[in-house]
C-alpha cells in the first residue's frame, strides 16, 4: 500500500513539474492574434530619431534569444538615419569650406 501512494505522489510531482515547465515554455493559453506579416511591434519614430529612442528600444524574446526580424528591422532603420546624418554634415562641411575659401579671398 505505502509502495502505491508513494508512486502515486512521485507520478504527480512529476506531473506538475513537467506543467510548469511547459508554462514558462509556451505561456498561459493566452490567445493574442498575430500581427500583419511583415510587420514589427518594436516601435521607432518615422522622423526625428534620437538617442533616447534607440535606448528605449525592446524587442520580443522568443525561446532562443530575439526575433531576428524585428532587430534586422530596427538595424535598418538606424543605419538609413546615420547615413542620412552623415549626408548632412558633410554638405555642412563643404558649405563651411565654401565659405571659409570665400572669406580667405577677400
């Protein structure tokens, strides 16, 4: 009798465990509908990106980390804002060099 309560109790400890452990795997059941394809929840600013919001920026974790598209996507976006930063400095240098040459000749 003691041998079958005691394999009863091992069976649904083991039972529990193996729940929780698909729980924190697969989350609660919840049901949320799948966005667009294509599409991030992982947020950026069209115009005016700043500081600030790249150290806001979170992305989604999956099992193995994060989902690669959503940080290919926010890569993206700040690569094209450096570029176009980098764009307007170097039109202001050569502007402020055109000026400069232009004083110099006076």
């Amino acid at each position: 009798m003691l041998t079958l309560l005691l394999y009863v109790l091992i069976v649904g400890l083991v039972a529990a465990m193996l729940f929780l452990l698909a729980s924190a795997v697969f989350g609660r059941s919840e049901e949320l509908g799948p966005l667009p394809q294509g599409t991030t929840a992982t947020v950026l600013p069209a115009e005016g990106l700043t500081g600030a919001d790249v150290r806001a920026l979170r992305f989604q974790q999956v099992v193995r980390g994060y989902k690669a598209g959503e940080v290919d996507w926010a890569l993206q976006r700040l690569a094209e804002r450096i570029d176009e930063l980098e764009f307007e400095l170097a039109q202001v240098r050569q502007w402020q060099a055109q000026v400069s040459a232009g004083q110099e000749h006076r």
